[in-house]
C-alpha cells in the first residue's frame, strides 16, 4: 500500500510542477525587468523589481476593463441562473404536453457552444444596436449558459421529494411561492454550481467582447489581456505583470467555489 | 415560511387536487398562467440569441454579401461549394479532427489516472485538486499569452530544455508548420485537462463505496477493482466527457487566433479561426455564414450519432440497473 501512495506522491508532484511553472513563470516574471527575462527566462528575479504591477495597478485602465468584466458577468449569470431556475422548475415539477419537447428545444443549446453562433449573432447584435453595449455580450452570453443550467438544475428539482411539495400545498401555500421558499433554497448546492459554470464562463469568454467592442474602453479583461500582450510585445515583464493580475480574480473565485462545485455535480451526470 | 407542521385542522382532501386528474377550471387557468410565466423568460433568451442567430446565419448563406446594405445578390450553394473545394478549409476540418482524435487518446487516460489518483487518501489532496484545476479556470486569452511568451524562440521552454541537457529536442513550437498544431495540443491538454477531472471525480463520488469493499473482501486487488468495478461504473461520466471534449475540439478558437492566428501558413487554421478570418477581417459575411452552418453541421451530426449509439443507455441510468 505504501508503495503504491509512494508512486502517487511522485505523480503528484510531476503535475504540481507541469501546472505550476508556467503559473509562477509569470508571477515571478512580473517582478523582474525585460532585460533580465531576456538574459535568462527560466530565471527568479534578481534583484525583485515592483514597478511592473505597480504601474498596473495604478493605470485606471486595468481597474476599467476589471469593472467591465464584472458587470458583464453578473448580469449573464443572474439571467442565466435566474430565468434556467425558473424554467428548470417548470419542466421539473409540473405535468403538461409538451414538456419533454421543450426541454429537448433547451438541451440543443448544449450543441451549438457560443463559437459557431457569433458571426449572426454580430450582424443580429448590430441590428438591435447593442454593439459596444455590455448588455449585448451578457445577453448572448446569458442564453448559451441556459441549457447547461436547466440540464443540471432539473434532475435535482426532481429530486426534492414530492411530500415536501404536497405538504406545502396542503398548507395553502401556492405553487410558486413552494419554489420560491422551500425549492429554491434547497437547490442550494445544485445552484452554486450553475452559477460558477454561467460565471466562470463569462469571465472568460473572448470570442463575443472581441467582435462586439472596439472601443478599448468597453474591453473585457481576456481581451484586455490579448491586446496589451500585441501592444506591448517588446515590454515582457509589463505583459507578463498584466496577466498575473488578471489572473487573480478568477483563480480566487474558483478557489472560494471549488468544493461546492464538484458536490454540485455529482448526481447531474447519471453514473 | 409555512412548511408542513400546521395547526390548521386538515379539512378536505380535495384540496390537494390541482396534481390530480379533473381539476377545477380556475386551477387550470392558473397553472398555465404560471408556466407561461415560469418558462416565457428563459424560452425567449433562448429563441432570441440562440436559435434565431442561428436560422439567421442559414438564410445569409445563400447570399454573397459583405455585411451592409441589402442582400441582392443570391448565389444558391455557391458559398458551400467554394468552402468545401478550398485547400485551406479542408485542412482546417482535418485540423480539428486531429485535435478532436488526440484530445481522446491522450487527455482521457491522463484525466482517469489523475481522478483515481485525486480520489485517494493522499496528504494535501485537496490541495493538489485546487492545482488541477487551476489552469481550467484562466480564460483562454491568459493561457494563450503565457504560452505564447514562455514557447517563444530562446524562451522559457527552450531554456528549460537546454538546461536539462535536452537542447537537441528544441523547437521552432509555434513557427514551424509541422509542429504548431502538436504545440497547441500541449498547451490545449494543460488548459483542459482540470475539467475532465473534475467531471471524473463528481462520477467516481457516486460510485458506492459498497461495491468496492464487496470486491476487496472477494478478494479483488485494487488494479482489479479499478479495471472491473470502478471504470464500467464511470462509462456513463466517460461517455459525456468523450462528447464535451469532441465538441469542444471542433469549436476550438481562442487559444489558436491568439497564439497563432491560424498560421504559419494555415499549418493550424481552425474551422473556427477560417470563419472568424474570412467573415470578420474579409467582410464575407455571407461566406463566412456558410463555413457557420458547415461547422454547426458537423456538431449536431456527431451529437445525433452520438446520442444515439453512445448515450442513449446513460439516460436510463446506468448505474441504478448495474446495482439492482
């Protein structure tokens, strides 16, 4: 047994380092200079330098495109958890016609990913005038995480045993009011993780922000990230000092939602 | 909040009826209402930025037409055939399929090893899982920036190899056309890798510890109880994750227009990068429709087929049968 933990542990430590390097490789090279990455890139700093992300943090255009990526990332995910709960709840716990056939309509979502959409989606964005608009890559974006939600929020609705609802009912409380105080709180876990996924893909979406804005001040912050790296490209260590720091949103918010996360998934997939 | 413990004396039964047959008119009015309610929001978020965009893109196809003023001239399947008959779209499908073949071969082994592996008892588990999946969580554009700078010639990578002694196997990584797309799969497998472990570990949770404890006091080994118990319980996880990754290889965008614009010389244009290419910096928007159409066919192909002979057994449950 102990052997076999031994193999684990120098497996482990293999994909530390593959996962890792190139984390620190740009966290560190944000306090070096560009000559000293030029001279030897796989280097530490030496001496440290912080003007790098001093000069980051203290340009009003990265905190700009922090903004824009925020607002446009919760404006996708209230919409989309909120309206996939909504409908989730609707194809989980009432029968009618025609309910199987809607929730196939919401699972084809799952087959065309924001990619192959966008170039209509442009054309259809510019004719409603939401070009250079948050709301127009939110709106989008919000859609195309619905069908994800309703397939992971369905089956743990369903779930929820039938006594808990007629035992609401009997009560006298209405349909909507048993989703709103006891379904939805107790879809708690299953809602984390649609909100993590709507969220997290948002934030990083690239594909959409790059189309639909060119004023750099609308930038979200991958795109932000993108065009400062062919902007600067002779300035390494400010690239690299930009993308550390764009960095870290994410990788805190992942790090708060990760254990919900994976027990929100569990179940969603039969297996 | 009224939950099930009331004072109130139970009068009717009847009163529980609306989830019966022969509900009262008024009921029934009601529950359409909140239907339409509960699903109209979604439904025309849905319709409005998804299947419209979508429908839109099918009719703009037939058109040669580069993005403003009317659309006049009508040029049937001429946009097809051109697509299909140019060298660099073909390569642009054989591309993807390469992705799409290698992402299987490679990323599933590595993602089942690193799940059982993750799903042990080791010391600081939970945070090697965090490291997992930390590359998953950066946006593409921040992995195709660290990539780009640490594959650069002279760079991070080469100096890294060079330092182990191995500088014969040092590259050109993104400006050699033979190696580009092999490069790109390196820096794909780093990025993607977290989320097939992280599917795999929600699916080895829901694996009854029962059903390993029967086969280790049967006398199973682990090796045996991994290969005979464990992985035919994970095939329904395994199959859903095959389909997300295939999907996502045909999809693939970002990393390749930042790192490579689908260069050199069209060694790693995508089906993707080509549509981008031609309907937003040529301004073919009609042809670029149809490369959409092209790719959106492909996608529900594989996914009917797929549903078909591979998940159709996953959405009876699997495992409650195999259990029962």
């Amino acid at each position: 047994m102990s052997r076999r933990n031994g193999v684990g542990y120098l497996a482990a430590f293999a994909v530390i380092g593959i996962t890792v390097v190139p984390l620190l490789f740009v966290i560190l090279g944000g306090f070096r200079t560009t000559a000293q990455i030029n001279r030897a890139s796989a280097g530490l700093p030496g001496p440290w330098v912080w003007d790098n992300y001093l000069e980051v943090l203290g340009s009003p255009y990265f905190w700009r495109l922090l903004g824009n990526s925020a607002l446009i990332a919760v404006i996708a995910t209230t919409l989309a958890v909120g309206f996939g709960s909504m409908a989730a709840f609707a194809l989980s716990r009432y029968a009618f016609r025609g309910r199987e056939a809607f929730y196939t309509l919401f699972t084809l979502g799952l087959l065309f990913p924001l990619g192959v959409a966008t170039l209509p989606l442009y054309l259809w964005l510019r004719q409603l005038g939401l070009l250079e608009n948050p709301l127009g890559v939110a709106l989008p974006e919000a859609a195309f995480s619905l069908p994800i939600t309703i397939v992971i929020l369905r089956p743990f609705m369903n779930a929820i045993p039938v006594e808990l609802e007629d035992a609401a009912l009997l009560d006298g409380t209405a349909k909507l009011g048993f989703f709103w105080r006891i379904l939805l709180p107790l879809s708690r876990p299953a809602l984390a993780t649609v909100s993590v996924l709507a969220f997290v893909s948002s934030w990083n979406f690239f594909l959409l922000p790059l189309l639909v804005f060119n004023d750099s001040t609308n930038f979200t912050l991958p795109l932000g990230v993108a065009m400062f790296q062919s902007e600067h490209s002779q300035d390494t260590a400010k690239i690299l000092a930009f993308t550390a720091l764009s960095m870290i949103p994410a990788l805190t918010f992942f790090v708060l939602a990760e254990r919900r996360m994976v027990g929100g998934l569990t179940g969603s997939v039969k297996g | 909040m009224s939950t099930a413990t009331s004072a109130r004396p139970l009068t009717a039964p009847s009163s529980h009826a609306p989830r019966a047959g022969g509900t009262p008119r008024r009921s029934r009015t009601r529950t359409r209402l909140e239907l339409a309610l509960l699903l109209a929001p979604g439904l025309v978020l849905f319709v409005g930025f998804v299947l419209v965009p979508i429908g839109v893109a099918a009719f703009y196809s037939l058109y040669s037409w580069n993005g403003f003023g009317p659309l006049t001239d009508f040029v049937g399947l001429d946009n097809y055939v051109d697509a299909f008959s140019g060298d660099v779209f073909q390569s642009a499908i054989a591309h993807n399929l390469i992705i799409a073949a290698l992402t299987i071969i490679v990323q599933l082994p590595l993602s089942i090893s690193l799940a059982l592996l993750l799903n042990r008892k080791l010391r600081g588990r939970t945070f090697l899982r965090m490291v997992v999946f930390a590359p998953y969580v950066l946006s593409e554009a921040v992995t195709a920036v660290i990539w780009l700078l640490m594959l650069q010639p002279g760079g991070f990578v080469d100096q890294v190899l060079r330092g182990a002694g191995l500088g014969w196997a040092v590259q050109q990584w993104l400006a050699d056309p033979k190696i580009v797309l092999y490069s790109l799969f390196v820096v794909i497998t780093w990025k993607y890798i977290g989320f097939g472990v992280i599917l795999l570990l929600a699916g080895l949770q829901g694996i009854p510890a029962e059903l390993r404890e029967a086969a280790a006091l049967d006398g199973a080994s682990s090796w045996q109880t991994t290969r005979h118990v464990v992985l035919p319980l994970l095939g329904p996880t395994i199959r859903v994750w095959i389909f997300l990754a295939v999907i996502g290889s045909l999809q693939l965008f970002d990393l390749v227009w930042i790192m490579t614009l689908g260069g050199p010389a069209n060694a790693s244009t995508t089906m993707a990068t080509y549509l981008i290419d031609h309907g937003f910096k040529r301004y073919e928007f009609g042809f670029g429709s149809a490369v959409a159409v092209i790719l959106f066919i492909i996608c529900f192909t594989f996914a009917l087929l797929y549903q078909r002979f591979a998940l159709r057994r996953d959405t009876d449950g699997a495992l409650t049968r195999a259990v029962n």
